[in-house]
C-alpha cells in the first residue's frame, strides 16, 4: 500500500477553506492556479490541479499583431518583386532543430525553455550559414 498523508484545514461560513502548504507542494499548486474536484465510484472526493487550456491567439492577448500583419500584408501588395524564398540552408537548420519536417509544422513554442545561450547558439550557426552564402 503507497504511504498516505493527511492534512486538514478548516471551513470557514462561507464554506472556503485554504489548501494546507504540504497539499499545495505536491499538487504543483501555486497562488491563482485552478484545482477540480471529482468524487469516484467509491465516493471518494479525488482533489487534482485543473491542466490549463491553452490561449488561443487574439488581437487582446497580443495588441501589436494585428497592426503589424496589416503592415506586412500591405508590404507585400506594394512591392511583390521584394519577397525572397527562404534559403535551403536555413529551412535544413530549421528542420534539424526541430527533428523533422513534422515537427516543425506542428512546432509549440511553448512546450520547451528556450534559453539565452540557445539564442546566442542559433545566431552563430545562422551567421556561419550567411558566411558561408556570402562566399559563395
């Protein structure tokens, strides 16, 4: 049988209680994150951390979006002649990165940290692939 914990807290009139710290720590629980609460066949009341939707992109949650893709869009009809394919080399980068050319398409840049020495990475192997172009 796994090792169980108790911990209690008290009800307030109003029916609210707080969390006990020790439940908190284990749930992954921080201040404004969302818990459910389901009861099981044996009637047992299961307390679980709610998983977070994901944000779908809007104008609210990025102000400056649609006025850039409006910029962009009228970039794009004024002067057509400027837009450039995407290098190989930089498309090969990008797959490398990712693993695969699904992986890519599908790419979530919320599922991992990107850190500042990544950054630093990248903008050295695109200098050396710009490098490389330019002496060719």
């Amino acid at each position: 049988m796994a090792d169980r914990y108790r911990a209690e807290s008290t009800l307030s009139d109003r029916g609210q209680t707080a969390i006990p710290s020790s439940i908190r720590k284990h749930l992954g629980l921080e201040g404004g994150g969302k818990i459910e609460y389901e009861i099981d066949e044996a009637g047992q009341v299961v307390i679980r951390p709610k998983p977070e939707a994901a944000v779908p992109v809007s104008d609210e949650a990025d102000p400056a979006l649609r006025p850039f893709l409006s910029l962009l869009e009228q970039d794009i009809e004024q002067s057509p002649t400027r837009l450039e394919p995407m290098a190989s080399d930089f498309v090969a980068v990008a797959i490398a990165i990712a693993g695969s050319w699904q992986n890519l398409v599908e790419f979530d840049p919320n599922s991992f940290d990107f850190t500042d020495d990544d950054a630093a990475e990248l903008s050295d192997l695109f200098a050396e692939i710009e490098a490389e172009e330019a002496g060719t």
